[in-house]
C-alpha cells in the first residue's frame, strides 16, 4: 500500500511537471506573421527548404509569403547585374530566396532611415525589390551586415504553412536584426536552432 501511495505522488508530480512545461511551450509559440523566422525543424528534408531560416514578409488568411535567408548561391552580386560589375559590392553572393520566380531580386536592408520605395519588415530590417537600393550600400560604403540581396521568395496557400507548422516541419519566432545581418549565412540556422532547442519541446 504504501508503495502505491509512492508511485501516485510521483506520478502526480510528474502531471505536474509536465503541464507546466507545455504551459511553458504554448507561451513561447508565436503564430506566422510578417517579421518572424520560420526555422526549419531537422525532420524537414524538403531540398528547398532543409535547414533553412525563412523571413516572413507576409502572412495572413491569404497565404504567406517569406525569403530564404541563408542560403547563399555562387552567383555573385556583380554577374548577375553588370551595374555592379566594378563596384566593391560586386562580389557579394546573392542569395537563394525559395523555389519561386527565381528572377524575383529582393534587397533586404538594415536601415533606421527609411529608403524611397522599401517596406518596413520588423525593427531596422526593411525590404524592396528595386535594385538600385543598393547604390546606397556601395555609396555609403556599407558592408555585408547591412544589407542582403536575394532572388527568388517561397510562397504558401491559405492554411499551408499553418498545417506545416502544426505538423512540426517549423518553429516560428521574431526575426531580429543580428541573427539576420550579424550572425554567418551558414550558422544561421545551427545559431537559431540552439535557441530554439531550448525553449520549446517537441510533441
């Protein structure tokens, strides 16, 4: 008997436990909207989208919208548009954005001064797609945490992303400007990851 009264307790603690940590977990989910990350988790082996940060720049009950932030393609900033040809920026990678209109070319800025024809994204980070934005980066002599071009975006139908995040192929939380512009290309994900790893638990 009083074994059975030991394992109740521990097993009531453990309901205990248990709950708060989901309590815990459904505090710190955040919904798709603009501004946030959408990271992708190890189970997704999706090739366009595996171990991949994705900025939202939409989401809403029409769909979603987002570009694919750290994964940098060999084509540089110079090859694909001779104005930038002899200019210091011109070896600068562009980056994959998505499988999506692949001549698409988004500029990503860090800015606290908004330019002419860009939208404000979350903080400092603001988006266009008019190239010539970056002769303000090459003008002004800014280096690669400033700014990011990128071709091509992902895109999702009403309902999508929401079922893949409930499926558990992402996790979702606010961009920021140093992750997005500080942190390498290529520990992007591994960085968030970690962050993430920490504050969420599977189901």
């Amino acid at each position: 008997m009083h074994r059975l009264t030991c394992f109740a307790s521990v097993l009531s603690l453990c309901v205990v436990l248990c709950a708060g940590v989901g309590a815990q977990a459904q505090e710190l989910s955040f919904a798709p909207a603009k501004g946030m990350f959408l990271v992708a988790a190890p189970r997704l082996i999706d090739p366009n989208f595996s171990k991949t940060v994705v900025l939202l720049l939409e989401a809403n009950e029409s769909g979603a919208l987002g570009l694919v932030v750290n994964r940098p393609s060999t084509v540089t900033l110079g090859r694909a548009f001779t104005i930038f040809g002899q200019t210091p920026i011109a070896e600068h990678p562009v980056h994959y954005g998505g499988p999506l209109e692949p001549r698409q070319v988004y500029v990503l800025l860090r800015t606290a001064t908004p330019l002419e024809g860009t939208q404000r994204i979350r903080g400092d980070i603001y988006v266009t797609t008019k190239v010539n934005a970056l002769w303000r980066a090459k003008d002004e002599h800014w280096g690669a945490n400033r700014w990011r071009a990128i071709a091509g975006y992902a895109g999702w139908a009403p309902r999508q992303l929401q079922g893949e995040i409930e499926r558990g192929d992402w996790r979702v939380l606010p961009a920021d400007e140093h992750s997005l512009f500080e942190v390498p290309t290529l520990a992007m994900w591994t960085e968030l990851w970690r962050q993430l790893d920490g504050l969420w638990v599977d189901g």
